[in-house]
C-alpha cells in the first residue's frame, strides 16, 4: 500500500548496534562489541584500591 501523505518523506535505515552512526550497516565487530559491553565490571565511582 502506498501513502501519498508521506510520499515526501525520504526512509531511513538505523541499526541498533554501531557506533560509528557514518557506517550504517553493522559489522561483526559492533556486535561483538556490544554483547561484551555488559560483562565489562563496574567500578564505583570514587573508590580507590586499598592494599
């Protein structure tokens, strides 16, 4: 079905994953990237290591 209403309006393809918003298509990488992202450990904000 076409929408003439919208015919004016140019699409746009995003991926959910990426970084780099210049390369639009994902690469395996990005993927990799963001599925280790959550397992990186946190470190609380102004703490410091004691011996």
């Amino acid at each position: 079905m076409h929408d003439t209403a919208r015919s004016s309006i140019e699409g746009q393809f995003t991926t959910l994953v990426g970084d780099t918003p210049d390369r639009v298509v994902s690469t395996a990488s990005d993927h990799f990237r963001t599925g280790v992202r959550p397992l990186r450990p946190k470190k609380p904000r102004g703490s410091t290591i004691t011996p």
